[in-house]
C-alpha cells in the first residue's frame, strides 16, 4: 500500500504542481506582450488560458498534500523534521499561489480586460518575483523529499 500511496503523491505532484509552476512563470511575460500588443484579443487569451492552468491545477494539487500525508503516515515519518519541514514550505507555497499570485494575476487580467488595457508599472514584476518564491518553495520541498535528511533507505 506505501508503494502506491507513494506513486500517487509523487505523480499528483508531476501531474499538478508542475503545471501551475510553469503556467505562474509564463504569466508575467505574457501579460506584457499583452500590454504591448494592445487590443489583441489572441495575446489577452494566452494570459487568461495561463490564469485558469494556474487556477484548475491548484485545485487538483490538493492530492498532493493528501497524498504525502497518507503516504507519511504508513511510512511512519509524520514526526520526522524533514517531513515537518516540508509541510511547513509547501503550507507557504500553497499560501503564496493562493494569496498573491492567483490574486495577482486576477488583478492584472482586469487591468488587462479594461479600456485602456494597461498595467501599474512593476505589476508584472511583482507578480514574477513571488512566482519565483512560490517556485523557489517548491524546488525546496523536492530537494527535501529525495534527500530525507536522517532517512533510514539510503537515499
């Protein structure tokens, strides 16, 4: 049962936070050649096809938290620092996407929707930059769930 507990998590976490980490870090540089564009209605439908790839897979990666906990806990590691840590970057991570990124991009695609088209200056890069730090929180919690700091398997 660990085993396919294991594979669930680890494909729910391909599956789903791989697609929100690129689809985040596309948006920003989309919603510039939006502006740039003007009135395109092609470059605005890559921006709002980016935002609901964020939106849907942020609900599918769900599985992922329940996924690792099921799996911890048959494991039994629920007590493990390294497994307490990882929680605690990927309760950051999900905080980070749903408290300011998604919000972020919610923002500028009115901006973007709206009759002159155009963004507050630094808009985007304020979105990039904590599409980095959700990303960057992301990278952590995989280098940490393939190290295992004090793992008995030998990885």
């Amino acid at each position: 049962m660990t085993k396919l507990l294991l594979s669930l998590h680890v494909l729910a976490a391909i599956v789903a936070v791989g697609p929100v980490t690129v689809a985040a870090s596309m948006f920003p540089p989309a919603a510039r050649r939006a502006q740039a564009a003007g009135p395109d209605a092609a470059a605005l439908g890559t921006v709002r096809l980016l935002h609901r790839i964020c939106r849907v897979y942020a609900g599918v990666g769900l599985a992922v938290p329940v996924f690792g906990f099921a799996t911890a806990s048959s494991l039994g590691v629920l007590g493990d620092a390294w497994l307490v840590v990882s929680i605690v970057l990927t309760a950051m991570a999900a905080g980070v996407l749903a408290v300011l990124v998604l919000p972020g991009q919610d923002a500028l695609l009115e901006q973007l929707g709206g009759a002159a088209g155009s963004v507050a200056a630094g808009a985007t890069g304020r979105l990039a930059m904590l599409t980095g730090v959700f990303n960057l929180l992301w990278a952590a919690v995989t280098v940490l769930m393939i190290i295992r700091p004090g793992s008995t398997t030998g990885a």
